[in-house]
C-alpha cells in the first residue's frame, strides 16, 4: 500500500516500513485532521467497511434470487398447468409491464398471479402512495412467501375467480387497475372466459388492464383464443413489442376497458 504523508507525498521515506505509522507534520492545533492532509492509510478502513458492505448486500440478494428462483421452479414442477412458466419474470419485463400505466388516477390496483413478487415490487414502486393494492395468489407456497416479504400488501391466498368478493372483503367497490402475470395460454376455454367475466365485474369503465403473453406460446391455439377474447371484453387493445430480455421472450396487451 502506498502510504501519503501529511505534506501530500507518496513516497515512503528510505529505511521506514510501509505500515509504520506516519508522524504527522502540520502544526494544527486543533483535535482533528484537515481533509486534505489525511494519510491514504486512514481511508482503508472506509473502504474496506464499504467493499465489506456492498459484498454483504450482493450476496444477500443473490441469496434471495436462488431462493425466489428455486421456489418458482418447484412450485411450476408440481402444478406446471398453473404456474404456467418456467421462470420468474424478469426486472425489465416488470418495468414495461407496469410502467406505462396512468397511474396518477389510480386509486385501487389488483395484482393477479404474483408468484414470486417481481411486479410487486414494481406497482409498489410506481403507484401513488396513498393508492390501495392487494394481490390474489393461488398457490400458497407464493402467497406465504409474499406475505413475508411485503407485511405492508395484503396477499389474498385464493382464485381470482372469486375477484368480486375479494374486493368486497377489502372494501373496494371498483378497481382502476390490474397488473396480470396469470397464464393464459394454459388455461382452457371455459377457464379463461370465467377470470374475464369475473374481472369485469370489478374493473370499472376505463379501467387499465396488463397481462403478458410469451411469444413462444403464440403457436397454441389458446394463446390466440384468449387474444380474440381480449378484443371481445376491451374496447381498446395493443400489444406491446417483444421483451426480448426475458426468457422465454414476452409481450405486453395493455387494454382499456
Ligand atoms: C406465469 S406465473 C407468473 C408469476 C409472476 N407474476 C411473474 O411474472 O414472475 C403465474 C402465476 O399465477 C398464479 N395463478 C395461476 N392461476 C391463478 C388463479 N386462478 N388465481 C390466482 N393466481 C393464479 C400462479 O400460482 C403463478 O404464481
């Protein structure tokens, strides 16, 4: 380590070992150091406590992402018509999906299929903070683990079949927007028309839908059923481009009720 004295040089004088301590040069008379003065062998500490710390808290999230990542693949393994993915979806694929929500008029926003909480952490970035939100999990594996980690969002464990009477118990009598991550290409026909009838009752004239779709999964037929019923429910219907940065890649449908 190159060591600086108190006149600003870095140089070590002939004979001293570079860790003996510096004497100090200047003639302050008060207790503590001008800045500029400082020995770089004052500033180790620092750094080091910083390198210390931004290890400790990447660790800690990677920590967290093996955990997220390995609950969603055990849970897409035991119910795989369900969860319908084979990953989590990824941050940029959540910043497109709630980004271009209004969300000045939001009041209420409902996630369905939350899984793991990537677009949770995202509404909760965007929506104003006096707007209310909950979300509605299946599976309770997800739901508990979400529970966990945000105590602040209700994670209503339960179909959003039952969306009408979920917002009943949350006192909410019409819902501004809903962030989607349910698998619609998995589901079957009748299933699909009961989550769009079931959404309708709640989300008010206007309202703001998002639900993504792989692009993959546009060679099966379901995929382009629950399309045409998009345009059946909506008045107003656009698909995003593709988010090629998830894997499998994905689009967005934002519709307008
Ligand atoms: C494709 S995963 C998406 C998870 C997460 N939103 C993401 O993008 O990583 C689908 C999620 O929907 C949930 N799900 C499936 N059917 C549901 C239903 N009827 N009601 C509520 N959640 C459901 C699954 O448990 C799973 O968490």
């Amino acid at each position: 380590m190159v060591q600086v004295d108190a006149s600003g040089s870095d140089v070590v004088p002939v004979g001293k070992s570079a860790t003996e301590p510096i004497p100090r040069t200047t003639s302050c008379s008060t207790a503590s150091t001008p800045v500029d003065a400082l020995p770089i062998y004052g500033y180790t500490k620092y750094i080091k406590a910083i390198v210390e710390s931004v290890g400790r808290s990447l660790a800690e999230r990677l920590r967290m992402a093996v955990q997220e990542y390995a609950r969603f693949i055990r849970e897409s393994i035991k119910r795989p018509g369900r969860v319908g993915a084979i990953a989590p979806s990824t941050q940029r694929l959540a910043t497109h999906m709630v980004r271009w929500i209004d969300w000045e008029s939001v009041n209420t926003v409902v996630e369905y299929g939350p899984g793991t909480g990537v677009f949770t952490s995202e509404i909760l970035r965007s929506k104003r903070p006096d707007a209310h939100f909950f979300a509605v999990e299946l599976h309770s594996e997800f739901a508990s683990a979400l529970s966990e980690q945000y105590p602040d969002v209700p994670i209503l464990e339960d179909s959003v079949a039952n969306i009408e009477a979920l917002c009943q118990q949350q006192g909410v009598t019409e819902v501004d927007a809903i962030i989607c991550g349910l698998p619609w290409a998995a589901f079957s026909d009748s299933a699909q028309t009961e989550y769009l009838d079931a959404m309708m009752k709640v989300l008010k004239p206007g309202g703001q839908l998002a639900t993504f779709a792989y692009l993959s999964g546009m060679v099966l037929p379901a995929a382009h059923r629950f399309r045409a019923k998009l345009k059946g429910y909506f008045g107003k219907v656009e698909a995003s481009r593709t988010v090629w940065l998830n894997f499998p890649p994905a689009f967005i449908y934002r519709c307008w009720r």
